[in-house]
C-alpha cells in the first residue's frame, strides 16, 4: 500500500505526465499533418480521434503499469484503489489537455490556428512546468523553460516527420 506521501507524489506524477503527453502528442501530430497539407477538417477529425484514444490508451496504461509494479514489489495483490484513481487522474488530465492545441482549428482559419495551437501549447507547458516546479518547491523559471523546450521539441519532430514524408 502507498503511504500517503507517495500516493500524493503518484497522482501528481499522473497528472503531470497526462498534461505534458497530451499536449506534446497533440501539438508534435497536429502541427506535421497540417504541414502536410490536409484540410481542417481532417485535422479536427484527427486530433478528436487522438485525444480519445490516446487518453484512454494512457488512463489504461498507468493503471496496469503501477499494478503491476506494485505486486512485484510486494509479491501479492495490492489495493487495486489508489493505481484505478491514478489511472483515471491520468485519463482525465490528458483528455482535457489534449483540447487545448486543438481548440484554434474549431475556432480559427487552419493558418491562424497552427500558429495559436503552437502558442498556446508552448506556454501551457511552460506553465505546467512552473506549477510542478512550485508544489516541488524548485525553480519555477527552470522547469518553466525545461519543460516548454522538451515538449516543444515534438512539434518540430512533427513537422520535420511531415516534411520528410513530403519529400519522398
């Protein structure tokens, strides 16, 4: 059983890495298909279709991941409650994150709502890295800035992704 400050340190982890991968995974494949061209309406399908399946892929595997590190670890079954609570923390926060680089293509023309989705997923992740790194009680600029250049790093692999299809 998780005593309380690993469990608070569990779900926190949860969220931050639903947030983070919903928001890179979005952003990194919205941004390669419209460099490739499709019309906005394929990117609204896509992004939708990503944001449920990858939430509940990620829900899924965070709760057979720890269940099963932890009955390594004890040799038995555990308490199933706390891993199915990380689990949906997990599903939640991507699911809702995943709606953030989204949100300009249903509102915006596809040019305009490449550059806000870019934007807005930058400084969601710098912000979520200034957060954790405040309830951490760490740098808030450091992280800030670690985090939106890590993540950022996706939406450069999904353009160079499209473009290199595009040019074969």
């Amino acid at each position: 059983m998780l005593k309380d400050l690993e469990l608070r340190s569990y779900f926190l982890k949860n969220f931050i890495f639903g947030v983070e991968d919903s928001l890179v995974s979005t952003v990194g494949l919205l941004s390669g298909i419209v460099v490739g061209g499709v019309e906005q309406a394929t990117v609204i399908l896509t992004g939708v279709v990503l944001i449920f399946v990858e939430a509940l892929s990620m829900g899924v595997g965070s709760f057979l991941s720890e269940s099963h590190g932890q009955e390594y670890k004890a040799k038995s079954k555990v308490d199933a409650k706390p891993v199915i609570i990380g689990g949906i923390i997990m599903f939640i926060s991507y699911f809702i994150a995943g709606f953030i680089p989204l949100a300009p293509y249903l509102i915006f023309p596809i040019s305009q709502a490449f550059i806000f989705s870019v934007a807005l997923s930058l400084i969601t992740l710098f912000f979520l890295g200034a957060w954790s790194a405040k309830v951490s009680r760490i740098s808030l600029f450091k992280m800030g800035m670690r985090m939106m250049i890590i993540g950022g790093l996706a939406i450069l692999v999904g353009i160079a992704a499209s473009n290199l299809v595009q040019a074969l």
